[in-house]
C-alpha cells in the first residue's frame, strides 16, 4: 500500500529511485521502533514463562512446554531458547529444554508419517514422506506447514504427544549435555540416558502417531 501510495505521488522519472529507497527506510523504521520492541517483549514474556514451567514438579512443567514448544516455532520466536539453553549448561552443566522438546518435535514426525500412510494418493504419499523425514533429524518446519499445520487436526494431535514426551522428560529429570541437535543426532548427548531418550521419544512418536492414524481422515 506504501508503495502504491508513493507511485501517485513521486514523478516517474525518479520512481525507479525514490520509491523503493523511501518505502525500504519506513519500513525499517517501523521494524525498529515498533516491531523490534514488541517482538523483543514477546520473546522475554516467553523466555520468562518458559523458565518458570521448567521449576515445576511431577513434570507438569515439560508436559506444558512440550505442548506448546511448537506453536512458538509456528511463531518463529523459538530461538529465543538458545540463551536459555545456553544458560541451564552454564549454570548446571546440563539441559533439560533439550530433553523435553526433542519429544515436540518427533511428534510432529509421527503424525506427518500418519498422515501419509492413510493418504492414498502414491504422489501426496511420498510428498509427505519426505516432509516428515527432517522432523526425525529435528527440522519440523516441513512436517508443520507441508501437512500437519495445512489438516490443522495432526498439528493439534502432535502437541499431545509433545506433551506427553516432555511431561516424562522432565518426570524422568531427562537432560542433554550440550544443545543444538534433538531426535536422531541428539542421541549423542544422551549416551549416558540412552534408554530414558529413546522411551521419549518413542512416547512423542507414539501418541502423535496413534491419535492421527486412528482420528484423522485425509478428506478433512
């Protein structure tokens, strides 16, 4: 709209100039001033509550952010995170945000794989196979916005599961020694857990699985 404004406003022999450096210099200033903070207050909220739910006992704490872990990379704002990531290995030499949203994210496999294996169409199948695959290496962004997130019913399926994974993550006191890798690379900083890590998973997997494939039906 800025940009069809200016066209009626500035002469066509400077369009080509002044119309994308004025519409690019308010935007960026409107991303500074406006944007940027509310962005930046969003993500403190989040790391904030974040930190709070990792206090709680029994596992309720990591049933809640294994839960919604991924609609804040929905969001885009999940890396906000890493500084928390990097602070629990400061300060305790281990990670347990790692252990409960490795369980997230393979749930969003599990059901992207359920998705596929009651699709009929062999071209879709495959389609959404090859979305699902990353998940498995802990890249969602396919699996979300190729399948679960576009039926909206897997996508609501897989955060039960990652709730479900991250609630006996952190029941179990699941941590990583280091950070950054989830699901199948993310095996090398649970050596010592390995049984823990892959019951986690199996859980996160499991039930996105089992609640897709036994509720959703590709025609929705």
């Amino acid at each position: 709209k800025l940009q069809k404004a200016l066209k009626t406003v500035v002469p066509d022999i400077i369009d080509l100039i002044v119309t994308p450096f004025v519409t690019l210099f308010i935007s960026m200033i409107l991303g500074i001033l406006i944007i940027g903070p509310i962005m930046h207050s969003l993500e403190t909220t989040i790391f904030g509550a974040v930190s709070a739910f990792l206090q709680m006992p029994m596992g309720i704490g990591g049933f809640i952010v294994g839960g919604l872990q991924q609609v804040i990379v929905v969001f885009g704002v999940h890396h906000v995170f890493n500084a928390l990531e990097v602070q629990l290995l400061a300060t305790t030499g281990v990670d347990p945000f790692n252990a409960i949203i490795t369980g997230a994210i393979v749930a969003q496999g599990g059901a992207a794989v359920a998705v596929a294996m009651k699709t009929q169409d062999p071209k879709k199948r495959a389609l959404y196979i090859s979305s699902a695959v990353p998940a498995f290496l802990g890249i969602t962004e396919p699996a979300i916005f190729g399948i679960n997130l576009r039926f909206m019913k897997p996508f609501l399926y897989a955060l039960v599961g990652g709730a479900c994974a991250g609630g006996v993550a952190s029941f179990l006191h699941l941590a990583g020694t280091g950070m950054g890798i989830t699901v199948l690379p993310g095996t090398l900083l649970y050596l010592d857990h390995l049984l823990e890590y892959v019951l986690v998973n199996l859980i996160g997997f499991g039930v996105a699985f089992g609640l897709t494939f036994t509720l959703f039906k590709p025609e929705e």
